[in-house]
C-alpha cells in the first residue's frame, strides 16, 4: 500500500511539473489592417501605429480592485479579449489601465461598461484618450 501511495504521489507531481512549466517562447501572429502590418505577440501589439486611421489610447484608474490575480488580471484579460483591443495592461498596485483600440469599434463608454460589467465593485475614473502609442509616450 505504501508503495502505491508513493508511485502515485511521484506520477502527480511530475505531471504537475511537466504540465506547469511556463514556455519561454512567444506567440507571434500576423495580422494584416489595410496596408498597415502589426505584429500582435503575448506583450501586445509591436508595430507602426501611425498608419492605423482610428487607433486610440486610453487610460484611465480602476477603483474597488481587491487583488492583483482575481481582480487585475480578470479586469485586463476581458479588455484584452474585446473585438477592437490591441492591448491592455491593468496596474493593481496603481491602480491603473492602459489600453488602445479601434476607435471604430471602441468608444469611453464602451471600455467602462466592459470594467464594470466584471464586477459592479469596480469603477472607472480619470479617462484619458489619445492617438499616439503608449510606447510613444514613454519617449
């Protein structure tokens, strides 16, 4: 009996080992908007924006976020997965998201509903549009 308490223990973890290992690699993809190319990776979108006609940056404070897992991280991955997001990156500690989209498809109200329909404890302050990349603004 002890003997199989102590293979199986071993098969679990080394599944949960195999399994859990984060890949250093990437994903890339190719995505064609008009004549402008992006190159969209797993940090975002990486290329020139100043081709893209309706492109938007947006930044703004989330306010009642709890945690940065639960909170931030479900806040950010629903942006992200909105038709019309290149990317976003939700702060925890900050407080603050930073987003940019397709202003066709994309409005201020839009990007707060999305927030809020999360979880009616968070609230959208301070929104700030803008045209030019964040990566632009950093310089």
């Amino acid at each position: 009996m002890k003997k199989t308490k102590l293979i199986l223990t071993a098969a679990v973890i080394s599944s949960m080992t195999i399994n859990c290992k984060n890949s250093s690699k990437a994903e890339v993809k190719t995505v064609e908007s008009g004549t402008t190319e992006i190159i969209e990776t797993s940090e975002g979108i990486a290329g020139n924006f100043e081709d893209i006609e309706n492109y938007a940056a947006a930044e703004f404070t989330i306010k009642g976020m709890t945690c940065a897992m639960g909170c931030a991280k479900t806040i950010e991955k629903k942006l992200a997965k909105t038709d019309g997001v290149f990317s976003a990156k939700v702060d925890f500690e900050n407080e603050l998201a930073n987003v940019e989209f397709d202003a066709d498809k994309i409005d201020k109200d839009a990007l707060n509903k999305i927030v809020t329909g999360v979880s009616n404890t968070y609230s959208v302050h301070d929104m700030k549009i803008s045209d030019q990349p964040f990566s632009v603004k950093k310089k």
